[in-house]
C-alpha cells in the first residue's frame, strides 16, 4: 500500500474546494477524528487537523522549516517571509517587526484607528442598518494598515479590491492529478492586482530611497542596511503582497466573526457592550471560534518522520490547520459554539514557533479599538435577522456580509 492511500480515506477524495470554502469544518471534524494527518489529492499536500500535532510540528522549526503552499508561491512568488527560514527568516523579521512590536503599537494605534472609525460610523449611523463588514470592518481593516505601510494615497475601496484578489489568488489551492493547477485562470484576479500595486508603490520607493519617513515601507527600505544601500524591490514587493492579504484582512474577519459571535449569545453581546473591558476577551474568543486564517501555514519534512500514526518521507508538505486546531474537541469544550466565559486555553490564531504571526498585537488592537468605536456609536446593535450570516473560506475564513441593524 502506498503512502498516499494509507494517508487518504477514500471520503477525501469526495470533498470538493467549493464544499471547503463554504462550511470546512465538518470536514475538518472528520479528519480530526478518523485522519489527523491526510493526504488530501484536492491539495496536493498532508493537512494536519488536531490542536496537538499542529503545536507540534509549529514549534519545531528545525525538522520542520517553513514552505508555502504551490498557491501561495504562485500568488507571492519568491522571496515572501512566510517561506523563508534560517537567517534569512530572521532578516524579513528584523525587517518587518519594528512598527508592530507592542511598545511601537501603542505609540500610534489610536491615533491612526479612531479617527477614521469615527468617520466611517459617522456615514451610516444614523440609517439605523448596514452590511457592518462591507461599511465597517473591511474600511477600518485596511486603511488601518494601508497608512502605516505608506499607502495613505490609496483609496480605501482600492485597498480592499487588492486584498480580495490576491484571496483569490492565494486560494485557488485545487490541484490536478499530475500536480498542475486545476484552474490557472483563477491567479489572473491576483496578478492584476499585483501590477497595479507595483505601478503605484514604485514611484513611492523611488522617493523613498531619497527621503526616507516613518512608514513602515520606507523602514523596510532602509532598516539594518548598509550606509548608502537600500533593500532590493524583490524583497520588498513579495512581503508587500502578504501584508496587502493575510495582515489586511485577519482584523477585518475578526471583526466580522466577534460580533458574529456575540449575536448568537446576546447575553454575553450585552456584558461586552455594558463593559468595554471586556471586547479583548470577546475578540480573542471570536477568533478562536472562527481562525480569520483557517489554513494557510506549509511546512516540509527535513526527513522520513511518523506523525500522528502516518510515515511520511522526507519532503513531505503538511499544512497545519490552524482553525481546526482551535475547533478540536480534546483541547475545547463544545468548540464550534462562541463563549465569552470558557476558559482560556492558548489558541493557533496567530500560528505558533518562530513563524508565529508578527502582527499579532496589531491586529488584535485594531479590532479592540474599531469594536470599542463600534459600540460606544451604536450601543443597541443587533443582527438583522432578515439575512444569513455569509461565512466563506477555507484558507481565510470570515463573514462575507453580516447585516446589522439598530433603532435611530
């Protein structure tokens, strides 16, 4: 029996992308439980879906470094931090973690948040409805980064198109027998986006060779270099396009799945309202609940290892399923359901090891402020019930559209 049919339960074989992109997690709860390590054909690649084994394999970067996903490194190309290891991991972080660490973030955060969550609820408060991702979460998600990248020029519904298509992009996971991709036309949304960014952001470096500021893309530009030398574009734009994806949506779907949350315990929804305090609690929550990136973490074997009962040889490529990892039934009481008040137990949001998520204290202040904002406007907000919850996505996860309402 070959390593591969060992691997896959013949149900795997069943599961369409589009079941995956809109419910994975009874596949997912499946795999938990019968496969934790499988080789999905879908993918090309093992998926690892237990708490326990993605702890495992996260933390050992060692035997188990980074790698990107065939999508992935068709979306990004060469050179991203996501896949970079060793000495060179170590350089992208240098470069990028500066303006997130949190004694940085707390230098800004408001002042580049607040006022423009203000202005955004100012639009629409008084219309006593919206689709609270669309006119909310996704506008202060974005501007939020595209500012301290530099990209203040950008308009917002320009930054939002950018992160939706290279989604697209990333996303379009599904592989062919032969290991061709099933459909090459899926990339052309990512590459356009990623021609206009590289037509805008040029003349920007160019200037910012020159002049040197404070944002953070001039900072990559300059940071740890040589007197006289900057960073080459082939490193900046790789890293560019996974900020302008993963960093900028993580808070908007946070948002999104937070107050989804809340909406299924009113209860609770009311304390966190009564008693901001409470939002850091609600979001982490949210996030367990729904991972904003469900499934997005590659690495390889560096040699022939059994993990969770199943040999693979070296060079095997697993994916770790961060959201299944925080769904898993031995690690959570009733995972699928939103609780404010469950015990806190350590989730995979932001991943785990040396690749751990450098945006972690960004992101998570981002949303803590919008919410704040949010319900210090419109204290009696409720969903409105007239429309479903809109979920989507299996790599990235989040409410496409959450319809909101409230009395004026």
């Amino acid at each position: 029996m070959t390593l591969t049919s060992a691997a896959t339960p013949s149900w795997i074989t069943d599961i369409t992308m589009a079941e995956l992109e809109a419910d994975p997690r009874p596949f997912y709860e499946r795999l938990r439980r019968e496969a934790p390590v499988a080789f999905v054909p879908q993918l090309g690649l093992h998926i690892v879906s237990t708490r326990e084994l993605c702890l495992e394999i996260s933390k050992d970067s060692e035997n188990w470094p980074a790698v990107i996903s065939p999508a992935g490194g068709r979306t990004f190309g060469s050179g991203a931090i996501l896949n970079s290891n060793g000495p060179e991991h170590r350089e992208l972080r240098g470069m990028v973690e500066p303006h997130l660490q949190p004694s940085a973030v707390d230098t800004y955060i408001d002042d580049l948040v607040r006022p423009f969550a203000r202005s955004r609820l100012a639009d629409f408060e008084d219309n006593g409805a919206a689709d609270i991702v669309a006119e909310y979460c996704e506008p202060v998600s974005v501007r939020a980064l595209g500012d301290l990248l530099g990209l203040g020029d950008v308009s917002t519904d320009k930054l939002r198109e950018w992160f939706h298509k290279l989604s697209d992009s990333f996303t379009n996971a599904d592989m062919t027998a032969d290991g061709e991709f099933a459909n090459p036309d899926g990339f052309i949304p990512g590459d356009e986006a990623k021609a206009e960014i590289i037509a805008h952001v040029d003349p920007k470096i160019d200037h910012w060779i020159e002049h040197p500021d404070h944002t953070a893309i001039s900072h990559w530009l300059h940071d740890g270099m040589p007197e006289g030398q900057t960073r080459s574009r082939e490193v900046i734009y790789p890293n560019l396009y996974v900020f302008l994806l993963g960093a900028m949506q993580e808070p908007g779907h946070a948002m999104g799945t937070t107050l989804a949350g809340l909406f299924s315990r009113p209860d609770q929804l009311e304390r966190v309202i009564d008693d901001p305090t409470l939002i850091t609690r609600a979001v982490a929550e949210g996030m367990r609940w729904v991972a904003p990136i469900w499934s997005a973490a590659v690495k390889v074997a560096t040699r022939k290892v059994t993990v969770g009962g199943v040999t693979l040889p070296q060079g095997s490529l697993v994916m770790l399923s961060y959201g299944s990892a925080n769904n898993d039934e031995n690690a959570y009481d009733a995972p699928t359901s939103y609780d404010l008040d469950r015990a806190v137990i350590p989730n995979l949001t932001f991943g785990g090891g040396v690749h751990a998520c450098a945006g972690t204290y960004f992101a998570s202040a981002v949303v803590r402020i919008a919410l704040e904002e949010l319900f210090e406007s419109i204290p009696n907000i409720e969903r409105d019930t007239a429309h479903e919850i809109d979920f989507w996505g299996w790599g990235f996860r989040g409410p496409k559209q959450l319809h909101v309402q409230w009395e004026v």
